[in-house]
C-alpha cells in the first residue's frame, strides 16, 4: 500500500517511518517534493495512493493567514480524498475547538479545519494529539533571543512524536477505524520544565513569557490537557530524553 503524507516538516519525517514500520511506502507531498497544497491539483498528487495523511502546518500569528492556510489544505485534500475514494486521515490537537482557546489563531484555524473536514466527508478521521516531546525543540527554534528562548507558559500533557505517527499510520492502513481518535502522553508538565530539560545542554536559557488574554490564561490553566477519555501512549518524557541522548 501507498500512503500519501501530505505536509513534510518535523511530523512528515515521523509519520514515514510509523508507515514504512507497518510494511507500507510513504509518499511525502509537501513544497520541497514539488507539491504546494494550496495551488497545485491535489487529484494528481493523490492518484496511486491509497490513503492519505494531512499533516500540513504554518506557524504564525496571524489568525487570516492561519485561517487561510488550515482551511485551504484541508479544502484540497479533502476534496482530492473523496472524488478518489481515499481513506483520509487529518492531524488535529487537542482543544482546538473550546471556545475560551479561539483567541489563538491557530487554534481557531485547526478548529475550522475539522469543520471543513467533516463538510467534506463524515469519514475523515481526526486524530487530535496534545502536544509533542518535540513542541519544546520547535518552540526552542521560533522564539530565540540571544541566548534566550522565550516560552510560552502553558500547563500541557505531551506525548511522543513517533506515538502520534504509529496511530495516524494505523489509521491511515484501516487498522483503526474510529473516526475520532484523542492521544496523549502518559505525564503532565509545563513547557518551561520541558523546555529546561531539553536545553540542558547550554543551547539556551528558557525564560517564561504568558501569552495574553483568554486563551493565554487558559495556555496556563490547564486547557491544552486532555478529556480524561484520551487514550495514553507512552513513553513519559523522561524516558525520551534518556533515549535520545
Ligand atoms: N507541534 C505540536 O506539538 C503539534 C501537536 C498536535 C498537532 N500538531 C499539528 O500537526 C501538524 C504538523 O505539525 P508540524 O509541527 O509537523 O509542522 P511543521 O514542522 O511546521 O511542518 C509542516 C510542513 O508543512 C509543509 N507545508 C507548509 N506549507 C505547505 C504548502 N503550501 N503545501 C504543502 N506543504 C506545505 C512544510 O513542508 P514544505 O516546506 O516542504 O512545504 C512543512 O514542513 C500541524 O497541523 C500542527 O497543528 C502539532
């Protein structure tokens, strides 16, 4: 079987190795393979695939372009999905939709692309995972200063990277059928913890900033956790870290 991976980046390089894992062959469709989600024709990029996997992202603050961007990618696989009857599999987080969270444009942005999702097809799975061990690394490369790294003050339940992409491959091979999947880490902690343990190695000094508003308290508050229903995946954090090293 081929699995097409829609968006390459962090997750793209995860989830191709969760399917190459499984005895299928991935197919990375993403700018730097020629691919541009929100202009080129997605029925010509998804042809010979058997399932697809979306995992495009932006980061930005600008809630317009995240809008445009999560919207737009889904509009297109989506719509590529179904006129090809392929099985299509979308990578969502964890509490995009709760309301006192759509100040952040991304958020509101994810939010609307399962929306746009469910619109399109009541078959889509989402499969929403909280944030990732990896998150601290990415947060780490975007908000630098010097030798600080800024980090947004957020109570989160992470999990690994490679346990999001064994279930969004399984998904994607009809492994699992439920249409709405919801995963976390097995611990709670803050960025900033993590982010501490992470750079310990002198690549940065991590200083707490809380983001502002509604969605900033609730970042600190304990929104981004997970409903007690969330299915748990190992390993904790520390246990990554040791393996990493
Ligand atoms: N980070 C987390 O903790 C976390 C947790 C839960 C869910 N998520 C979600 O997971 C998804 C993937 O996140 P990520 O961190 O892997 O993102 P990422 O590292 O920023 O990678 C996203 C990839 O999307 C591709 N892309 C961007 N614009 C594109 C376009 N116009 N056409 C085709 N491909 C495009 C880029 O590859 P090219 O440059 O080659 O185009 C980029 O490498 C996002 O939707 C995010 O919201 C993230």
């Amino acid at each position: 079987m081929t699995i097409a991976i829609v968006g390459g980046g962090r997750s793209g390089a995860a989830i191709a190795r969760a399917v190459q894992a499984r005895g299928a062959e991935p197919r990375l469709l993403s700018r730097s393979t020629g691919f541009d989600v929100l202009h080129d024709d997605a029925v010509a990029a998804l042809v010979g695939s058997d399932a697809v996997i979306e995992a495009t992202g932006l980061f930005t603050l600008n809630t317009r372009k995240a809008l445009r961007f999560y919207a737009g990618s889904t509009t297109a696989v989506g719509t590529a999905a179904a006129r090809l009857g392929l099985r299509h599999v979308l990578l969502s987080i964890v509490g995009c939709d709760r309301s006192d969270l759509q100040g952040y444009g991304i958020f509101a942005a994810k939010a609307e692309q399962e929306r746009v999702a469910r619109r399109i097809s009541a078959d889509t799975v989402i499969v929403r995972s909280t944030q990732w061990f990896e998150f601290a690394q990415q947060n780490a490369e975007r908000f630098r200063a010097g030798p600080l790294v800024l980090v947004p003050a957020m109570r989160i339940q992470p999990i690994a990277l490679d346990a999001v992409a064994a279930v969004l491959a399984d998904a994607a091979l009809g492994r699992r059928t439920e249409r709405d999947i919801q995963i976390t880490g097995p611990d709670r902690t803050t960025l900033l913890a993590m982010s501490r343990a992470l750079l310990r190695s002198g690549n940065g000094h991590p200083v707490p900033v809380p983001l502002p508003g509604r969605y900033g308290s609730g970042f600190r508050t304990g929104r981004l956790l997970p409903d007690p229903s969330a299915e748990v995946h190992g390993p904790d954090f520390r246990t990554w870290l040791h393996a990493r090293a």
